[in-house]
C-alpha cells in the first residue's frame, strides 16, 4: 500500500511561498531602486532580493512530492509522476538546519529527476534536532527490498 511521505506543505514551499515572495518583495526592491540615487543604502536592499529570490526559486524548483511502498518510491513534481525502484536508493540524507527539514536521497542511477530527490517531510511535533523516523524507514524498506533481490 502506497504512503505519502513528503508533507502537505510542499505546495506551500514549492509554490504558494515563492510565487508570493519573488513578486512582493521585487515590488519593494524595484521601489529600493527609485530610491537608491538619494540612498546608496537601498541599494543592498535590491541586491539581497536578487540573491535571496535566486535562491528561494532554486529551492523551491527541487522540491518533490514523495510516496513510497514495498517496491518503489513514487516521486512527482506536480505534473510529472515517476517510479523509483527502493533498490535505486543509496543513501538517505536529511537536513536538520534548513527550515523546513528537508530530506534528499541520492540514487544509484540517474532518473527523470535527477540524482537527487529532495523532499518536505511529513511534520513531527518538537523534532527540530531529532532524526525524522522517516529516514529509517525508508533505509529499512531498502534494504528489505534489496533482501529480497
């Protein structure tokens, strides 16, 4: 049976958070620049927005929506839906300083996606520096998985 493992917020971080920041502040950041001949100071102001909307795009642009079962890791990027064999993964990496937690796992093998599957997980309640149980139980289903091979 199929589970959700990427948390419901992904939408949030993939999309609603970006397409309302980038906009937003570059209103404030082309104003910044209307004011930067009288206030060299502003001028910063457009630069971090620059660099900080680079970032969040690129962010937010690796985000995947992740499933998982007994055989496969099911990974979508809202349109696009492919099917990882769990014998693809070979390690399994989360982030406990990027907010949100983020967890990537690195295949074997190149797929549709990349090496890299990078994903929100489901949220825990006061787990900001505690391993998230998900990664254990993804690094048990393969090596479950490659038993069986």
């Amino acid at each position: 049976m199929r589970k959700q493992i990427s948390s419901e917020t992904t939408i949030v971080w993939k999309y609603v958070f970006p397409g309302l920041w980038v906009p937003f502040m570059g209103v404030a950041a082309i104003a910044a620049g209307f004011q930067a001949a009288r206030e060299p100071g502003w001028s910063l102001f457009v630069l971090g927005w620059t660099i900080a909307s680079g970032y969040l795009v690129w962010f937010a642009r690796r985000l995947t929506f992740v499933s998982i079962d007994d055989d496969f890791l099911y990974v979508s990027k809202f349109r696009k839906q492919i099917q990882i064999p769990l014998t693809d993964i070979q390690r399994v990496k989360e982030n406990f300083w990027a907010s949100p937690k983020l967890i990537t796992l690195t295949l074997n093998q190149p797929s549709e996606f990349g090496t890299k599957i990078v994903f929100v997980p489901t949220s825990l309640m006061f787990a900001a520096l505690r391993s998230h149980p998900i990664v254990q139980e993804i690094e048990i289903a393969v090596q479950r998985r490659l038993s069986r091979h």
